[in-house]
C-alpha cells in the first residue's frame, strides 16, 4: 500500500529544520539541500513509497518532492469505507421529510426548501433558530413543525422570563413538613423527555444569564444542565431526541432585544424567515379573510410593502416596518367592518413616532395611507385638526 510523508521546513540559524504533521522532527532523514531550496521556495516536501516493497515513487534522485503548503496544511483525509451500510429507518425518514410539505398550514407563507430543511432539522435533533423580522411568522413556523412531528412539546418564553435561574432550573422553598428542599422547573423536566420538542420563543429578547444557562445544555458535545453553580454540583442530562427551536428578532431595529452572544448563535442552524412581497402578503390575507373585498386587502398588503422598502432605503423615514402581523390583523378588523382609517388609527399609527409634526413617522404613514383610501373613506379625515393646523399655519 502506498504511503505519504509530508513535512515543512523551518529555518533555525543556519539549519533547516523538517517537521512532519504531528511537529515530530525528522531533519535527519531528509538530504540538506532538497531541505534548503524547499525552504527558499516556500515548499514543503513530499515522500511516496510502497510500504510492502520499499519502492519510492518521488521524482528527484532523494525521493523527496516539492509541494505546495497547502498539501501540508490540510488534514489527512479519512479513509472511505468500502462496505457502506445504509442505517435502519433512513429511507422513512427521508421520506418523511420530502413529503412533509402537505403538513405545513396553509396560512404560514414559506417556501418548500426552507420548511423541509426546518424538519429535516428537527428530525435530525439539531438545535434550530428561527430569525426575521416581528411578525414574519417565526413563532407560527416553529409551533407548525412541532405539529407536524407529532413529539412531546413544551413552550416557554424567554422574552418574558424575570428570573432566568427560577424558570430554567429551578427553586428552593422551604415547608415545616418537608423542611429546605429544591423544586425543578418545567424546563428540567422537558430536557429529561426524550424525543422532546423545545420551542425557546423570543430568545433574543432573554436576560443574558439565561444565555449563560443554556450554554451547556445546547452545546453538541456537553448536553447538560447543571442545577448549581457550584463545582461537583449535579447535573441533568438531554435526553435522547430532544429537539430546540428557537425564534429570535436580531437587528438595529429591535430596541427591545440584547446583542446575542456568538458563542450562543454557533449552537444553532439558522432558518430564516422570508419578508413577503406585497403579492405574497396579498395571497395570504385573502387566503384568511376571503369575504373581505381583495382590492382593500391588496391595499393593506401594498402599503405595508412600501414600508418595508422604505426602511431598507439609505435614509428611511420610519424605524420599523408594518409586519405580517399588523397586516392579518388590519384585515381582521376590515372583517369586522372597520374601515382602513379606522384599522389604521388603532393597528398601524401606535407602532410610529408621532415626534417631529410634519417630519413625524406618524405622519409619512399617514400620507401613505392616504394614498389608498382615497375616495373611499366615508369623509374620514386621516389628520386631525391639530395636525391640519399645524400643515398650514
């Protein structure tokens, strides 16, 4: 069988030294001047031979061959095994995940690779993170995955957890009947599930010793959650299968959420959710609310287009976008018989800063959506008196 050796030269005072991949030195077995003129040429250097008759397969008279560095730096690559066995289940469950299309709810808006690569993440007990902006439909996603699975699941909300220590590991309480004694949180009881699945909403949003709690139970190789920060102290194992997902707001525009730890961010794939186009967006709410008039739902779907547009322009005139959220919401309350100057006043203009009068957000929405209403509101008046006032004096 042939085999490869393959060193470096490293220049000391006068010699040049040769190292081989495991930085054992060899210069003894390698002539002076193939070491020297590898070195000037910024080589490395290569020897072939047959292990079972001691041939050598190198060019020059020495056997040792210039090569580029890139041959040294590389890792030796693994040997491919020759009887490949195809694991039990496989076949099912690439099946599983090609199909699964058909689970997905036809209210959630995403595209068919971005759906199986959620399941086949799932299925394959990686930990997930759903990312895009508020109200693309990163929480609804997650919660149809976990549908569609059909596993143990449990919800919590790290955005909305006060104590981080409390809701993920658990508390002490003391009784007259029991006397000190500890109590685990939902959390430990979920990562004890096996084939669980962890939905970790809004975890950008999560206090940063939450983050430091969950280091050890998402990482690949750990896997465990410590209950007490002491050394020695006990620890929970993940069970077998369970899965996390995650959904996350990251961007400027999310005041209300921290800069994520990298360390965290690495123990994740990503999935990232699609902002709709206002063709999109139009076929999803006539999708949820098909006795509403379509132009009027087109117009809800093309004015929070123009918003997104506007804010990724070099100089926008608004800090945050009209999501998907606001949109279904909009339409649910034209089904409601609102009118959209009245679904604008109380689902649209609270979201945007009425600073500034004339140069508001406030106002540049409002101008917006006037564009839309047009003759079709009924005599209402997007701008009150106030702010007609303020227009013209």
């Amino acid at each position: 069988m042939n085999q490869t050796l393959i060193v470096k030269i490293v220049k000391s005072g006068n010699r040049f030294n040769a190292f081989d991949r495991d930085g054992n030195k060899i210069t003894g077995k390698i002539p002076t001047g193939p070491r020297k003129i590898a070195y000037e040429a910024g080589k490395a250097l290569r020897y072939e031979w047959d292990d079972q008759t001691g041939e050598v397969f190198g060019k020059s008279k020495s056997g040792w061959d210039m090569v580029s560095m890139d041959e040294y730096e590389r890792s030796d690559l693994p040997e491919v095994p020759t009887n490949v066995e195809i694991p039990e289940g496989h076949v099912e469950i690439v099946d599983f995940i090609h199909d699964s299309y058909k689970l997905k709810p036809k209210g959630l808006v995403m595209p068919e690779l971005k759906w199986k690569y959620l399941i086949r993440s799932a299925v394959r007990g990686k930990n997930i993170m759903m990312t895009g902006p508020a109200g693309s439909g990163k929480t609804m996603a997650a919660k149809a995955a976990v549908t569609a699975l059909g596993r143990p699941d449990f919800y919590f909300n790290l955005g909305a957890t006060q104590d981080p220590r409390a809701s993920l590991i658990g508390n002490t309480h003391f009784s007259k009947e029991k006397g000190t004694f500890f109590s685990e949180s939902l959390f430990v009881t979920a990562i004890k599930t096996p084939g669980a699945v962890i939905l970790l909403d809004e975890i950008s949003r999560a206090h940063p010793d939450a983050w430091n709690i969950l280091m050890t139970v998402l990482d690949e190789g750990q896997r465990y959650l410590r209950l007490d920060e002491a050394d020695g102290s006990e620890t929970v194992s993940v069970a077998e299968g369970v899965t996390f997902i995650a959904t996350a707001n990251i961007g400027n525009e999310y005041t209300a959420t921290r800069v994520m730890d990298r360390a965290l961010m690495d123990r994740f794939i990503i999935v990232e959710m699609d902002v709709l186009d206002a063709d999109r967006e139009h076929g999803l709410l006539r999708y949820m609310y098909p006795s509403v008039d379509s132009d009027l739902l087109r117009s809800v779907a093309e004015i929070a287009d123009k918003t997104r547009t506007e804010l990724l322009s070099e100089t926008p005139r608004i800090s945050t976008a009209i999501s998907t959220r606001a949109t279904v919401e909009i339409s649910g309350l034209l089904f409601d018989s609102f009118s959209l100057v009245e679904a604008a006043e109380v689902a649209v203009y609270p979201f945007f800063s009425n600073d500034g009068g004339l140069d508001s957000e406030r106002t540049y929405i409002k101008q917006l959506i006037q564009k839309y209403v047009g003759d079709s509101s009924d005599g209402e008046e997007l701008f009150n008196e106030q702010e007609i006032e303020n227009a013209t004096s």
